[in-house]
C-alpha cells in the first residue's frame, strides 16, 4: 500500500488543502534557526482539511551550527504540536546546497552539520527523516547508524548509500506544489516515526537501556526533560527539575510529555488506564505511582513518584525510574514497598 503527499513551505503562500486532499504533509518549520512563519497556518489549515498524517520539516543551512538549528527545528516543533490539538509530528530536514548555489558541495562541512542535526534529534528521542538529493547523501559517506532513519529520497531509485530503501518518495510537482509518496499505511507511517506509545515490553526495554544514567551527565537528563508541556504549553525546565514523570513519559513514547505525575495520573484517569492497587495486578511495562511526603499525586499538585515496573511479587515492586538510587540522582532500578503504591497505570501490550 501507498499513501500519496505534500510537502509545502511558505513559498507555497495559501495551500487549497481540501482541493488536493492528501493523506500526508510535511510543512516547513525552520530554516537555518529561524521559523517558517506560515506552518502554523498550514499545519492547521491541513488538519481542518482532515489531512491525517501531518510533519514538519527543517531546511538546514550548511553555514550555520547543526546542534543549534536542531534545537531550534525541535523547540519549534513542540510550541506546533501543543498548537494543535492531537497532533503527533513526523520530524524530516531537508539537506540541499545552501548556501552555495551550485555542486560541488563543502562535503566535510555539510556532513559535520548534518551529523551534528541528527545526533541532537536522536538524542532527544525523535526520528527525523532525511531529504535530499542522490548525490549530496551519498558523497556524505554518512554512517551506518543513519540508514535506520527514514530516506525521502529527492530523486529516483536507487537509495544512496547507507540507505538501502527509500520511505517517502518524491514525484514531482503539480500546480506548484511538492508531490510524495509514502510506502505504507497509516499505521506504518506513526510506527516509522514512532509516533505512538511504545508496548509495555517495548518501553520497559527503553528504560532499562538507560540504567545508570544519573545527573552528572546533565546533557541525557535535559533530554528527558526536553519538551515537557503543561496546559499545551512547552516548560522549560531548568537542570535539576524533577525529572521521574519526564522520564516515564521518555521511555514509553507518551506524548505529551509530562513533568509531575499528578499529571501522568490525570492524563491515565482521562484515557481510563488508571487501576487501583487492590483491583489490578501490574505486568512488566506498566507505572508504579507512589505518593511523597505525606502527599498523593491523586490529587492535583500532590507530590509522588513514578517508576517502570519490572516485576511485582508478594509485597515487593521492582522498578527502574529516575531520579531514583541513593542520592536519588540517576535512573535505577529500585525494590520498593508494595503498600507504598497509591496507584497503577496499565500500559498497552
């Protein structure tokens, strides 16, 4: 199956969405660090248009700091998301020849920045795909690890090396406007870009892959708390926040992201995935909630703790959170009092 396309920027101006009714759009967001002043209007005009699968894509500039301008494509990604109601972007950037006009490219220099883009998008916890033409990617000799992201190839089969398929495939132009098509359903499309919550299994895994991170490396805890919303308005959280709801949130993919777990209980409460302790009996993957100091995360404000179970038997929860261990300072895997469970949170097999 296939899914058939758009992409647009700002140079596109009014796009009539319902007119050319794709089942997906990717809308410029950013260009070098600055933002593209019509994905607003475009991301929400597509979704009043019932476009399903919406993106946001980065044209990146050669000249300018890679890790600066993926900062800047995923802060602007996230105030579009909280502006729009539901929606999950698919993250892309679009590599071409800025700023020189014509080939032969700075090769070291494009592929320094590009890498540096897609290091910061990784470590953050975002696929993004890669844009752009045959012969730019391949003179790249990018690495291996790269060729997990999706390629939207700008050209014609076959994929430049490390790719070894193409994703997304764009086919041309059609009154003025960008034409791609996705190899997939939708379904396919919001794994690719894992844009769904990961399975119990899958987001225990997650976890369990960052043991022993603690706060001395501040750079992976700002990930966690990267992005973290509240009242859909992104929080920048300064180093040293609290940081086990951001992380519970990290490791399964839930979005959006939440900084205090009376939030996680709220959001569970409403999705109906909220158990109580003598009712349900929690599988590995699930949230362990705990109240603090006296006080309960039930309520809104209350204070609490979140961890990811890994096994719960007789009175014994077995959990890996952070902000968890000894100093309470990094992600650890923690024996923990059945009776101190105020509540549980049944995740999705």
């Amino acid at each position: 199956m296939t899914l058939e396309g758009v992409d647009v920027s700002h140079h596109n101006g009014p796009v009539p969405w319902a007119g050319i009714s794709p089942s997906f759009a990717f809308v410029r967001a950013s260009y070098g660090t600055a933002p593209d002043a019509y994905a607003r209007g475009h991301l929400s005009m597509a979704q009043g248009a019932g476009v399903e699968l919406l993106g946001a894509y980065h044209y990146m500039r050669g000249d300018v700091d890679g890790t600066a301008q993926a900062r800047a494509f995923l802060s602007r990604a996230a105030e579009l998301e909280a502006q729009l109601p539901g929606a999950a972007l698919a993250l892309a950037v679009d590599i071409e020849h800025l700023p020189e006009p014509e080939p032969p490219w700075d090769v070291p220099t494009y592929r320094a920045v590009l890498l540096a883009f897609l290091e910061t998008l990784r470590a953050a916890g975002r696929v993004c795909a890669v844009y752009g033409p045959r012969l730019l990617l391949a003179d790249l000799d990018l690495p291996a690890w790269v060729s997990r992201l999706p390629l939207w190839a700008a050209s014609t089969p076959p994929a430049p090396a490390p790719w070894t398929s193409i994703a997304i495939q764009q086919t041309g132009v059609v009154a003025k406007i960008d034409r791609n098509t996705f190899t997939g359903d939708a379904d396919d499309w919001r794994r690719l870009f894992e844009l769904v919550p990961l399975t119990r299994s899958e987001a225990l895994a997650r976890a369990l892959g960052e043991e022993g991170v603690s706060e001395a490396n501040v750079e992976r805890v700002r990930e966690y708390l990267a992005g973290c919303q509240r009242g859909g308005i992104p929080l920048p959280l300064p180093d040293g926040a609290e940081w086990c709801a951001a992380f519970a949130c990290w490791s399964g993919l839930v979005r959006p992201k939440r900084c205090a777990v009376w939030e996680l209980v709220e959001d569970a409460r409403a999705a109906g995935t909220l158990r109580e302790p003598g009712a349900y009996w929690p599988a590995p993957g699930d949230l362990a909630v705990y109240g603090r100091q006296g006080q309960t995360p039930l309520t809104r404000g209350g204070l609490g703790h979140v961890g990811r179970v890994i096994e719960a038997r007789n009175q014994t929860v077995i959990d890996i959170s952070g902000n968890s261990g000894d100093a309470a300072d990094r992600v650890a895997r923690m024996p923990r009092k059945l009776s101190t469970v105020v509540a549980w949170i049944a995740v999705p097999d």
